[in-house]
C-alpha cells in the first residue's frame, strides 16, 4: 500500500509540472472536437448541447491562454453557495450559473485523453479534480454524483468530500429517464 501512495505522489507531483501534459490517443475519434466550441477566455459554448461553461474552475484565473492555478477545494455545501454568490456577482453578466448535472458533466470529457480527460485547447489548465455535479444518488441526501476528471471516472461522494467546481448556464440539456409504471 505504501509503495502504491509513493507512486500516487509521484504521478501527481510530476502531472502538476508545468511541463506534463494530456496524454491522448491519435488512433480515436475525439469525443469532444474543438470545433464543437466556441470560446472567449472565460467561456465555453458548446454548440451540440447549447451548454455554457466556465473556462476555468473556480480559484483558477486566465492567464496567457490558460486556466493557471489550483481550483478552490470546497465540499458540496461550499459549491452550492459559490453558485448563489457568483450569480449574486452576475460572473460574465449572467446570474443564472448552477452545478452541472452529471451527464453533462461528462459530455466534456474527452474520451481519447487521459490525465486530464479533457480536450486541453477547449478547457486548458484542466485540473486533475474531482469536479461537483448538482444530483444526489437517489435515496440519500447525503451523496452527490462526482465527475473526476484525472481518471474520467464517476462516483457518489459524500456532502463533505472536497472537490472542484465548474459552473454551467443553459439547458438542462440531458433530462433523467421516466421512472417505469408499477403495476
């Protein structure tokens, strides 16, 4: 176990090199193309699912072309109230951002990359986070769906797990599935 956590810090120490970056697979069809975006440098348009996105996660700035620094760690509380402050703020000149549902979420994430699981030239400075999702697992009310986007994979977290947040205005794009009639 030991050995596992060294080679854990080591991977994390050397994919946060300013130097490391995405690795992806050429012989895949991008599941995210660039041209499926427009962009300014602080947002992301997605014209297949009419999404708008924060560029960067919360605590990141743009800097030269790139979301630069570590995202703010919040639990899911914290994440909820950043929502109600930056629309307070009226961020980008909308007030009406919220936690992205996790389908949507994972409509970014570039299938073909790994580490981060991003299409770098749409999200650049992607961080290798667990981002929040605004939907809890049925029947709890204190686990929330997860979107981590080192690994790609999702999970239920518990309220006061820390994790990263990119906000999302538009849609909602995906809506759940009809629960079936008992009969």
């Amino acid at each position: 176990m030991k050995s596992l956590m060294n080679g854990t810090v080591v991977l994390l120490l050397l994919m946060s090199y300013p130097g490391f970056a995405a690795s992806c697979r050429n012989d895949l069809e991008s599941s995210t193309p660039t041209n499926r975006f427009a962009m300014t440098d602080d947002l992301v348009q997605d014209h297949e699912t009419k999404l708008t996105w924060m560029r960067c996660a919360i605590g990141q700035t743009w800097v030269a072309g790139a979301c630069s620094g570590a995202p703010k760690s919040m639990d899911w509380n914290e994440a909820s109230a950043a929502v109600a402050v930056l629309n307070h703020e009226n961020y980008a000149g909308h007030d009406d951002w919220r936690l992205p549902l996790l389908p949507e979420l994972a409509s970014i994430v570039e299938r073909k990359c790994f580490y981060p699981r991003a299409n770098e030239a749409v999200f650049p400075g992607m961080p290798l986070s667990v981002f929040w999702s605004g939907m809890r697992r049925r029947g709890s009310d204190q686990l929330v769906y997860a979107m981590d986007f080192g690994s790609g994979e999702t999970s239920a977290q518990p309220l006061s797990t820390i994790g990263a947040v990119r906000l999302v205005r538009g849609g909602p794009w995906w809506q759940p599935p009809k629960a079936a009639a008992k009969y």
